[in-house]
C-alpha cells in the first residue's frame, strides 16, 4: 500500500510514509496459531512532526490520544481485535483516523447563560408548596 493515505477530513491527510507498522504476537485464544503467528499491529504515528497536519489539530490529537500519547510525541495504537494482519491493520488506521477527526473538529460554541421565565419559576414554587402540604398532612394529628 505505498504511496497511499489515510483522509482525515477535506484537504488533510496522513501520509503512509508517516506511519510505522510493527507486527507483534497477538494475546488470547487462537489455538496452535497463536504461538507462530504475529497478527496484532502496533501502529506509530509521529504526530509531532506530521507535516498535513495543523498545530491545532496535533495539540488536541495528542491530548485526545491520553495514553496512548508517548512524551516525544508519538501515537501508538494496538490492534489486536482481529485474527488476520490485514484486519487488524485496517482496525489501526481507521481507529487512528477517528482519533484524528475527532481532534480536527472544530470547538463547540460558547453556551448562553439562560434564565427560567417567571411562569416557570412560579409553577415550580406553586408544587413545592403543594408537596410541602401533603407531607405536614402525614405527620401526628393534634387535639386541636
């Protein structure tokens, strides 16, 4: 797959010579398989030194990331999901471009303080009371 790359939103990519594959021994069941084959992924985007990438962008991709965050910079992603290679690697990308579309949306807008009308705040007051009669109605009845 040289020469391909991965689409984060219109006119962002992540190129494939920016990724770093290593395939490793996968845990869990898999039979006499498990023990020769190395099928889960270990993917490694340096997302501090993408170029495609805005400073923006890398700062939240890498907060989002957590721990997955190295101190140098670097995304990891495992995927062991799969019992293929091939799989298990189109798990990596996409979860790596989700993480990355996620961290190139752009900031929720600021929200307005709202105050509740005075009908409402009337109503509310109105059924207080009302609960506040029905409880002092359980209590002992005096001699009155």
């Amino acid at each position: 797959m040289p020469g391909n790359r991965i689409e984060i939103r219109d006119g962002m990519f992540v190129n494939d010579d920016e990724l770093e594959e290593q395939f490793v021994r996968s845990s869990g069941p898999g039979g006499q398989n498990v023990n020769k084959v190395a099928t889960a992924v270990q993917l490694r985007f340096d997302a501090a030194n993408a170029r495609d990438l805005p400073e923006p962008v890398r700062e939240k991709a890498l907060k989002l990331a957590g721990y997955r965050a190295t101190k140098d910079g670097q995304i990891i992603i495992e995927a062991a999901r799969f019992r293929s290679q091939e799989r298990n690697r189109e798990d990596a990308r996409e979860r790596l471009a989700e993480l990355l579309r996620k961290a190139s949306e752009p900031p929720p807008k600021p929200r307005k303080k709202t105050r509740p009308s005075r009908g409402a705040v009337e109503r509310r007051l109105k059924k207080k009371a009302g609960r506040s009669q029905i409880k002092r109605m359980r209590g002992k009845v005096s001699s009155d």
